[in-house]
C-alpha cells in the first residue's frame, strides 16, 4: 500500500484510466475515461502532496485523479457527467511520472497522431502484452485482412501490401526491458499509414525500407510460443469503442472503403473506361449511357484516391483517359503546385498546364489536419459523357479534371489557373472557359462558365476558375451576327413561309383556270408543281419545330422525313424549269415529247422520294429531332432551336449541298442562255419587261438559294447575305405570285402584235 503524505490526500477523487490517443495541446480525443479498476490500481499511488502529487504506475495506462473543475488543468475529458483529471494532480506514463511543469513529455506517447490531435484514427486496436523475453514486431502481407498475432518471441501484424512489396516483411525490435507493457495499433485510412505505438516507442510500419527482409528468410519469432493479449479493445471509425476477451490473434476483415487498390486495379478500371467510351452511343439511349459513364468516371475517382503509389506522384492510362495522382506534403507556408502535361503532336490541343495556388492548401489546413494533400487530375481526350443538350463543341474533345481528395473547393481566393496551348483558331470562333454542371433532376448536364474567367491568346487559352471539377473550351460561335439580328431573321423566315404558302396556292389555282393552249400547258404544269413543292417546304417548315417539341419521337421522324422530301422536291422542280427553258430557248419552240408531262412528274416527285426512302431504310435514326445552337452572346449563355430534321450532319452535307450544287449549275447556264436571247431581242421599249422576265426566271431557277454560301463568311458581308437570302427564299412562292401578275399585266398592255409575239417566249404562259 502507499502511505499517505499530508491532509490534502483525503480530498483526492479516485482513480481513472483513459482509453484511447492522448495529445497535450487539444485534450484527448477519440477515446473515453474509465474507472479504473480496484486490482489494476497497483503500482499507480499518490506520492506527494498539494499540486506536487505524483503518481507511479507500472500498468502500461495513462491514469490520473480527479478533481473539481476549475482547479488546475482541467481540459482532459469534456463529455457530460465524465470526470475531469488535472495535470497539476499529476498523470502517470507508463510508470514515469510526469510533473504538470513539463507536459511536453506527454508527446513521445502521442508520436504520429497530429500536432494538435484533431486526426482521428480510422481504426485503432489496443492491448496488454506481457513482453517475458527480448522480441520484435514483425511486419507480414496479408491478402485482404488485417490480423494481430501474438508469441513469446513476436508481435505479429499482418495487413495487405503493395503487389511489388508483398515478397517482403518488416521487423522492429521492441524495448529490451521486460514487463507489462501497453501497445495501440492506429490505421489512417487519409494517407495509407500504420501506425504502433508500444510503450513510449512509435513505429511507423512499412516505413522504413531498410528494415525489409525478403520472404523466406523468417526467423522462428513468427513460430513461437502463443501468448495471450490481455486488456483488448478495439475502435472502427463510426462505431464505438468495444472490448474483446483475451485472446493470442485477433483478426479484422478490411471493410470495402479500407481494402487497398492497387495499380493494377486501376489500370483495369481505365481500360474498361476506355473501351466503353470508344463504343458508339446509341441515340435514343445517348444522355442514359452518358450518365453510365459518368458513373464509372467517378468510380475511377474514388479508386484513385487511395491506390497505393510507387512514388510520390504517379500517372496511369495510355489511351482515352489519363490520370495523374500528385502527393503535396502540407507546411506552414505551403507553396503553389504546377503540373505540366505531356506535348500532343496530333491532337487540335497540344497540351495544358495547371498551376494551383497555394491558398488551396492553406483552406485544407484550416479545416482538418492532414499528413499529406493528394491530388487528382484527368485528362480525357473524348467529350462522350459530356454532350449537352446543345450538343456544345468543346476544344479538341479534351476535358480536364482536377480534384483534391475528400475536399470541397469552391471559392478560392486565389485563382486555379489551366493553362490550354493549341492552333490559332478560326475567326468565327471565340473559345470560353466552362466546367460541367451536373443536373441532379435530369440524366444529363450542361456547361456553365460561372466563376471562371477566359483569357485569350494567338495559340493558348488561360482559364482561371475559384473551384475544382470538370473543366474544358467551350467553341462560341463569335457574335458578329447579334441575338437582335437572330430574332430579326427568324421573324423573317416564318413570316415569309406563311405569306409564300398562301401565296403558292392562289397562284396554283389562277394557272389551272388559266388558257389551256397546248403551248401553255406544259409550262403552266411544271409552274404549279413547283409552287405546291415551295408550299409543301413552307408548311412542312413551319410545323416542325412543334413536332420536334411533341413527346413522339416517331412523329418527329415522320415530320423530318417530309420536310427532307419537300426541300429535295423544291430542288429537283427548280431544275426541271430549267430544262423547260432549255427547250423553250434552244429547241424547236413547239417540239413535242410522248408523255412528257409524266415523265416529269415521276422525275419531279419520284426521285426525291426514292432518295429519302434510302436513306430512311438505311437508318430511322437519320431522321429526328436535331437541335441547332444559337449563342447569344460571348458568355456562352445560349439557347437551340430543335426541329425534325437530319441528324447526320454527313448526309446533309452530302446529299442536300451536293444536289443543290448540280441543280444550281445547270440552272445558270440555261439563265445564261437566256440572257443571250433576250440581248438578241434588245428593242427599245422592251428593257423592263426583258428585266422583270429575267427576274423571275432566276426566282424559278433557285438562283437566290446560292447565296447560302455566303453564310460562310463573317463580319458584315455574311450579315447582309443572311437577310437577302431569308428574305427572297422564304417569300420565294409570293415572289413567283408577283412576277407572274406583273409580267400578265406587262403582256396586255403590249404596243403591238410584233413586239408580242417577238417576247412571246418570255411571257408567264410560255415560259
């Protein structure tokens, strides 16, 4: 028994032991205070008296008394109805004791727990080990558990190591002093560490390459005679801390958020990432895929954020998606961290630098204390699962993530600064930096330039952004053309489509009640089927963006099938005019053909049909809704105009300029022709009719349509060409109504039989 020295003894509360880490600076953490047992308080007695007391204890715990608050250190505990201990009552080190005046003492016991003791450990395991004989602790691989084996000769722990350091173990020497000794096992799940502390010595395990040894060369330590762990008890973040009988191995199945990745696994996920973004998206299917592989993406993330290095930074991925895992070791005054990618000789991006500034890590600091910052970036050459509903286009395909492992950022200070280095680019173009949004309440997202800011240049482009996600260039269409002149133009066009329409029938209907000459005739039904295809466009026009609206995707492929068939009919009637006035110009005047007007109208109508039944047997895909991007301004706020229409940009180009080009062609020469034969009939008296007969020929050629070529210019030149081109085609059946009422007007009021019969040619009924 220890004797009591003085009268301030009888005031001492009893004894109590800390389960759990210890840190002087904030208090203890992450562990409880128990009543310390009558048997264990052996060896752990008061020696002194007043503030002086002192207390020995050969157990192996951190042990104290208690004391009001108030009076002395009072720090140590905090929970409601627990005891506060006081440093000036003394605390008990494993049998050393540690005087209030020096409580840096305490920090050998709290060695890789933190400066400030606000880590917590993701698991902790603690026992009692009667160490009877001089003994090591051996450092093993283990498949996927954790296990803690106990002998005579060894304290044996096991947990899984990095394939390339698997064919090794680990072996410390423990303190050659022999007793009761009391040891924890700390697993950090931040940075991959483990941590032992057995009395007053901490290890680091697998820390230390020097004391590996090859598999194959064991001692018999790991042999030895079983020796019970007493006093166990165990800790797994979220949970509690719980007791376990003795035992000689205690085994600890790895949870799924604690079993280690290692380079393989990753490289597997990126390969499965790859080949999943090489395989075409199905359309009907395109936003629901894309979230799939969003998904993976984000599995691939979480991979990466605790894979197990080789060095301090590491890169994976050789094909689609590259990523690169960066270590950042945290200090007082951390500096900013640049990347630079590797040069892509091939791609429209040549390659990109990110410089993170240094009040990134200071952010971090200030929320939770870490050992090690851990870095993410990504770059992938594809924009597979980033497709907005806009169907954006961002610059070279490349999107580039960036990420800090278990942090939110978002607000910097200081700005992350990504750097792309590319081409000039072309001058219609304005490139705008943009992160991806993703829609919580829709199966896709959209790109959003909200706190980043765009700084151009000839062959580079500076994004600066207060947050981490998903970054890339966003392809602006410049805003030569305003969003006033837009609305201008699309008032225009439909305004013109619904005065055309109306325009074409009362034109169809005046021809079918008009002279049924035989000279006429022809003309006048090669008229009136080219009026009721420009009818058929406008309708079909000015319709389909209600179709695109309606929920039936069926209905919108019907309706792009039609109006595709209307523009290819308008097309193919606009040549055949021309090789009516080729007849009429060139040939004999009144040459008669067998079935002529049949033949014309299986061309007329047969040929666009049977175009477009080929192309709709070749895929029903290539009809539907198509969204066309109209940006409002440079900031890339933007809205789409959706129609029914072709989705193939390819067949488009292909089959619509293409067929235009050879009608476009022919048409002009046959103009040519006529120009000739008109300055062959140059007689005074006659040049306006000559130029108002010359105007509505080339309306019936089509000739205004290739002023779409221009559309592919900038500055004023393209806006000019745009309104004179919307204006004459989307009015081209009312045109047509004008000049045909015009030139009948022109022909009654004609000065003699001569000059009548020498424009006979020119005149609506026979041209």
């Amino acid at each position: 028994m220890c004797p009591f020295q003085g009268k301030e003894m009888v005031s001492i509360h009893p004894f109590w032991e800390w389960r759990g880490p210890l840190s002087v600076s904030a208090g203890v953490g992450g562990g409880t205070w128990e009543r310390m047992p009558l048997k264990d308080r052996r060896g752990c007695c008061p020696r002194g008296p007043g503030r002086s007391l002192q207390c020995g204890c050969d157990t192996g715990d951190v042990a104290g008394v208690t004391q009001p608050v108030g009076q002395g250190w009072d720090n140590w505990g905090g929970e409601a109805g627990m005891p506060r201990v006081t440093a000036a009552a003394g605390l008990c080190l494993l049998g050393l004791a540690v005087p209030p005046a020096d409580p840096l003492s305490l920090c050998s016991y709290n060695a890789g727990v933190g400066a400030n003791g606000r880590r917590e450990e993701d698991f902790r395991f603690c026992g009692d080990r009667n160490q009877t004989q001089e003994s090591s602790v051996i450092y093993k691989h283990s498949p996927s558990n954790m296990s803690i084996e106990n002998t005579a000769q060894a304290l044996i722990i096991k947990r899984p190591f990095l394939p390339n350091r698997s064919n090794f173990y680990y072996k410390y020497s423990l303190p050659p002093t022999l007793g009761r000794y009391r040891f924890c096992i700390y697993w950090f799940e931040s940075n991959r560490t483990l941590q032992l502390l057995y009395g007053k010595q901490s290890i680091l395990l697998g820390g230390d390459p020097s004391s590996s040894i090859p598999q194959g060369q064991e001692s018999q330590e790991t042999e030895g005679t079983r020796a019970y762990i007493f006093n166990v008890s165990y800790f797994m973040k979220g949970g509690k801390n719980t007791s376990l009988p003795a035992n000689d191995e205690y085994c600890f199945p790895a949870s799924p958020e604690s079993t280690p990745v290692w380079e393989q696994d990753v490289e597997k996920q990126l390969a499965d990432l790859d080949n999943l973004i090489a395989q075409p998206l199905a359309p009907a299917a395109g936003a629901t895929e894309q979230q799939r592989l969003r998904r993976k993406l984000g599995e691939l993330e979480e991979m990466l954020a605790k894979v197990e290095l080789k060095g301090q930074n590491q890169t994976f991925g050789e094909a689609t998606v590259h990523a690169t895992v960066l270590r950042v070791q945290p200090s007082r005054a951390p500096q900013h961290l640049t990347f630079v990618s590797q040069r892509e000789e091939s791609g429209e991006v040549q390659g990109f630098t990110v410089d993170l500034p240094s009040s990134l890590f200071m952010m971090v600091k200030e929320r939770e204390e870490v050992l090690e910052h851990r870095v993410l970036l990504m770059d992938i050459n594809r924009q597979t699962m980033f497709q907005d509903e806009n169907s954006s286009h961002v610059l070279g395909d490349k999107v580039v993530s960036i990420s800090l492992v278990d942090t939110v950022v978002a607000n910097l200070s200081d700005p992350v600064v990504l750097t792309f280095f590319h081409d000039q680019l072309p001058r219609n173009v304005t490139p705008l930096c943009v992160f991806w949004q993703e829609d919580t309440s829709a199966s896709s997202g959209s790109w959003d330039s909200y706190g980043c800011t765009t700084v151009t240049g000839s062959s580079q482009t500076e994004c600066r952004c207060n947050h981490l996600t998903y970054f890339a260039v966003l392809m602006v269409s410049s805003p030569d053309i305003t969003s006033v002149h837009r609305n201008y133009l699309s008032i225009i066009t439909y305004a013109g489509c619904l005065i055309s329409a109306l325009a074409s029938i009362c034109t169809i209907f005046f021809l079918y009640f008009r002279s049924k000459q035989r000279d006429q005739i022809t003309s006048m039904h090669i008229h009136m089927n080219l009026l009721f295809a420009i009818f058929l466009l406008d309708v079909t026009f000015l319709i389909s963006e209600h179709l695109a609206a309606s929920s039936s995707e069926v209905v919108c492929r019907v309706g792009g099938f039609f109006l595709h068939f209307s523009l290819l009919s308008c097309l193919t009637w606009m040549g055949i005019e021309g090789y009516n006035l080729y007849r009429l110009v060139i040939e004999v005047f009144n040459a008669y053909h067998d079935h002529f007007l049949l033949k014309l109208f299986l061309v007329g109508w047969g040929v666009p049909f049977s175009c477009v039944m080929i192309i709709f047997l070749a895929s029903w895909t290539n009809y539907g809704p198509f969204s066309i991007p109209i940006y409002e301004s440079v900031d890339g706020r933007s809205t789409n105009a959706t129609i029914c229409w072709i989705t193939n940009p390819l067949i488009h180009n292909i089959v619509n300029l293409g067929f235009f080009s050879l009608v476009f062609l022919f048409n002009s020469v046959m103009l040519g022709a006529m120009v000739r034969e008109i300055v062959r009939q140059n007689k005074k008296g006659h040049k306006l009719k000559h130029v108002l007969a010359l105007f509505g020929l080339s309306i019936l050629l089509g000739i205004p349509w290739a002023l779409i070529f221009f559309s592919f210019t900038s500055g004023v030149f393209c806006l000019v060409s745009l309104y004179i081109f919307t204006i004459i085609n989307s009015l081209q059946g009312f045109l047509i109504f004008l000049w045909y009422w015009t030139m009948v007007l022109q022909a009654r009021k004609a000065p003699d039989s001569q000059s009548s019969s020498d424009s006979a040619k020119l005149q609506p009924s026979s041209s």
